[in-house]
C-alpha cells in the first residue's frame, strides 16, 4: 500500500511484477481498503485513475467502516480527486456506502 499512499504508479507495477495476482486477491476479501481507497484518500489522482483503469470494481468496494473510495477522497478534502474520477467514470457517482451516495454527503 506505500506505492498507493505515495502516487508512485512506476513502484505499483513493480509490486504487481513481483506477484501479478495482487489485485484479483484484494478483490477477493468482501470488506476492504483497496489501492484505490488508500490513493484517492491521499489525493493521488493519477494513481486512482490507473487503478480504476485496473480494477474499476474497486470503486464499489467499501472497507470495514462502510466508505468507498470516492466517500473517504470528499471526508478528506480531496475534492479535484473526487472531480477528475468521476469525469472519467460518471457512473460510479451512484455508488453507495455508509452514508449513501456521494450527492448525500
């Protein structure tokens, strides 16, 4: 997850050389705190973009607390994050979490 909470996609695809089934086995776990929640909550755009690129079902996916992705980007202020997803994924806007979609919060 250091390649997620730094933006280093060059040091992502280096993890996924090293074990090119990471991401079907994060997929796996029904409850979890992908890539994409850890990136998008830092405000790494690029890196959330790729990983939606990769795996969109990650933008679905809730952790433990309930929250997908793009819930925990806006409770941490990453608001361009946030704009540049949903630009390039407009569908994703009716994902629900904790509270709702993100047009609740």
């Amino acid at each position: 997850m250091t390649a997620a909470q730094e933006g280093d996609i060059d040091g992502f695809y280096a993890l996924v050389q090293e074990d090119s089934y990471i991401l079907e086995r994060i997929d796996q776990v029904p409850f979890v705190h992908t890539p994409l929640h850890v990136a998008a909550s830092a405000g790494h755009t690029r890196f959330a973009l790729e990983m939606m690129r990769l795996k969109p079902q990650f933008a679905r996916k809730q952790n433990k607390e309930g929250f997908s992705a793009l819930h925990l980007a806006l409770k941490h202020g990453k608001t361009q994050t946030v704009l540049s997803v949903l630009s390039a994924y407009r569908d994703i806007v009716r994902v629900k979490g904790r509270e709702g979609t993100l047009l609740h919060l």
